[in-house]
C-alpha cells in the first residue's frame, strides 16, 4: 500500500482528485453536494494547471475558476433557501403549519401574491362559478356553504379555492372571509406564469395544496376544533 502512494505522483493526484470529485457530485441528487464538490473539483484542477505544466495554464485556469464561482454561487443560493433568516416573523409560523417546503420557496411564493387584512365579510369563492384567484388564508377564519349542507367554519392557515386551481373549474363550495382575517391573494394568469418559470416551485406549492387538502379531510369526519358546525 505504501508503494501505492509513493508511486502516486503529485500530478496524478490532483487528476484523480478533480475527476472524483466531479464524478461524486454528478452521482449526487442534493443539489448542494453536487454544487460543492464541483467546487472541489474545480481546486484541484486550478491546480493541476497552476502547478504541473512548465507554464501555468491561464485559459483552462479561467475556465476552471469560473466553473468553481458559479457551482459555489449556486451553493449559496441553495443554502441561503434553506435558512429561516429572511423570512418575516409573522410568517415563520404559518410555514411551520403549511409543511415541508423550503423557507426561500416560500418567500418566493410570498412575493408573488398580494397580502392583506380584510376589513369586511367578504366572498371568495362561489360554488359553481370559477374563481380567479387562490387564496392562503394565513390567520382568521372562514364560513364555508355548500348546498344543502350546513355552514362550516374552517380557520388559518389553510388555502381557499385549491380544488379550482388544480382542476381548472368551478369552485366546489362558497367560502366567505370575516373581517380581521390575513390573506395572500394569487391571480391565477401571473401565478401560472411565474411557476412556469420555477419548476421547484410549482411542485412545492402542489405539495402545499395536497398536504392541506389532507388536513382538510382529516378534520371533516368527525370535525374538530379545526373546523366547525355553524
């Protein structure tokens, strides 16, 4: 074994550790361990072409670099999606109770909307009519009615006009706002196209819907202090 290292030369070493490390990272499915060893791997081969020709080799150093800059920028990003830091403190409980989605896909989802405090009953939805908006209802809470059954009372965080928004139809239910409630207000047209444009972000937010539609269901039979008989 010993033999082994001594015959490794240091040339040899750097090769095997840049290609390594690439070829770890692509087997990799964690974008921030894909983006971090290439960065590894962009070291070693920054220099390899630094310190084994005769004269360092600029252009391939260059391109070395800036592959290392943008993976490590990239690892940033991933990182700095993961934190809670710059998510609002008012929110930080509402994704707690939403589920798993990351703190900067949610942010980003945030910015998307239009956020407010209702000021009087308002109606969201109407049952049989297409809405054209979703809703999150982040605090307060709702009185929903459906035909020939008797009004619910279902409270935040949970989404409002989900089953239109996934289906593409009408809404399966009325569902007024009291005032004091908080809410977030996505237009379906620039909603759409903004998840057009984050794929991850799509997925996450179709993440979201199924988990509270799962709560949902889970507090109708029987129904508890989640969601009430009127």
């Amino acid at each position: 074994m010993e033999s082994i290292f001594q015959s490794v030369s240091l040339s040899s070493f750097l090769i095997i550790g840049a290609v390594g490390t690439y070829v770890i990272g692509f087997l990799c499915r964690d974008q921030l361990y894909l983006r971090l060893l290439i960065v590894m791997g962009s070291f070693f081969y920054t220099t390899y072409y630094w310190i084994v020709p005769t004269e360092p080799l600029w252009d391939a150093m260059i391109g070395a670099i800036l592959v290392g800059t943008a993976s490590l920028q990239g690892a940033i990003q991933i990182i700095w999606s993961r934190t809670m830091i710059s998510t609002p403190q008012d929110t930080r409980q509402v994704l707690d109770l939403l589920g798993d989605i990351e703190p900067g896909l949610f942010r980003r989802l945030m910015r998307m909307g239009d956020r407010y405090t209702v000021t009087e009953t308002t109606e969201l939805t109407t049952e049989g009519a297409k809405p054209d908006s979703l809703w999150l209802l982040l605090d307060g809470w709702v009185e929903l009615r459906r035909h020939g059954q008797a009004p619910i009372k279902i409270y935040g965080p949970c989404f409002v006009g989900e089953i239109a928004w996934l289906t593409g139809g009408n809404a399966s239910a009325s569902v007024e706002v009291k005032p004091g409630a908080d809410l977030v207000r996505w237009q379906h047209g620039s909603l759409r196209r903004g998840l057009r444009r984050n794929h991850r972000l799509e997925l996450a937010l179709e993440a979201l819907i199924a988990q509270d539609l799962a709560r949902k269901l889970s507090y109708s039979t029987p129904i508890t202090s989640q969601t009430e008989i009127m």
